[in-house]
C-alpha cells in the first residue's frame, strides 16, 4: 500500500483536533499601568518593552500582526501541571488539556520567532517528555538545541528523611525556530 502523505511520528491526546477560534486582537495600552522612563540612558535604550495583563493566548494573538517573525529570543515557564492550586492559575488540569493549551500557545510563539530565533521552556518531571515531543512536532526535532537540568534546592529536614522520591531538578529545553539559522552567542557584559 502506497501513501501519498508522509508519515510520521506524532503525540496525540483527546481533543487535539480541537483548536481555538482566534480572531485579530488589538492592544490598547492603560496608562494607568503603564511606566515610561523619564529619558534615555545610553544610546541603545529600547523603549518598546510591553507588559501585558490577561490571557496569554489573546495577548499572543495580539502580537502576532506586528511581530510575527521578529523575534529572537523567547523564553517561558508554563504551569507544570503539578495539581498545586496558585492565586491566579490551576497547575493541575487534565494531561490532555495541558497539551492543547501547550499547543495553541507554542504555535504562536513560533509565528512569532525570526528564523534565527530560540525558544527556552521551564518545565519539570510532570510533563517534560510530553513537552519535548510536542515540540519535535510543532518546531521539528531537527531544531531542537539542548535540555539544561537546573538544580533544585537540596531537601532539608523531613523532606530529606522522607521515604518517598524527592524532586531535585527542573528542565530547560531550547528549540530554534530553524536550527541552521540559529547560532548561541551570549550576551555578557
């Protein structure tokens, strides 16, 4: 049997076929939390930074029409989707719901990047190999760059007496938008 489509390896979950409908968004700016700077200090001051309140994925969408393929460098920490309760998001939603909000925001992020562009993700235990193939799919395992293990805190006290496994590291996964564009170059000053 031939296939006319290319197969190949792919993470699916209930409700993956389902996707957001997304409209154009604007950006109107509160001057009540807005905070300019009285003058510029250097030369290559940068003036354009934005902090934006509400949903990620509108904000996401919202940037999309003047940004989209400008962006060197990103960087984010999900939820972990660890089941903690925290004031201003639930960490703890069904796996296959994670993904889908994963997904939809990832998507963007990509539109967004520049073809030299880099991706950095947090993540934990809890998602960290879902995570990793979802990115395969959506940047291409060919672009992914490196995961980093960051050292949590060693146990003290009960935690470190305690029977069960502790916790002891965090994850960064880097992804380039297109790899063979993409060149590490810190920025120490």
């Amino acid at each position: 049997m031939t296939l006319n489509k290319k197969q190949k390896l792919e993470l699916t979950w209930i409700g993956k076929e389902n996707r957001p409908k997304l409209e154009p968004r604007i950006l109107l700016e509160d001057p009540e939390k807005s905070y300019h700077a009285k003058h510029r200090i250097g030369g290559n001051d940068i003036f354009d930074n934005r902090l934006i309140f509400g949903d990620n994925l509108l904000a996401l969408k919202a940037l999309e029409q003047e940004f989209a393929g400008k962006i060197k460098c990103v960087f984010i920490d999900p939820p972990y989707n660890t089941g903690s309760a925290f004031e201003h998001y639930d960490d703890g939603v069904e796996h296959s719901v994670w993904l889908s909000l994963m997904r939809d925001r990832l998507e963007l992020l990509r539109n967004l990047m520049s073809s030299d562009g880099s991706i950095w993700i947090t993540i934990d235990d809890n998602e960290l190999h879902y995570l990793k193939v979802l990115c395969d799919e959506i940047f291409g395992r060919s672009n992914f760059v490196i995961q980093n293990t960051v050292k949590r805190s060693a146990p003290t006290g009960h935690k470190a007496i305690n029977p069960t496994p502790v916790q002891v590291a965090d994850y960064v996964i880097v992804y380039a938008k297109d790899r063979a564009s993409w060149t590490y170059r810190p920025q120490f000053t």
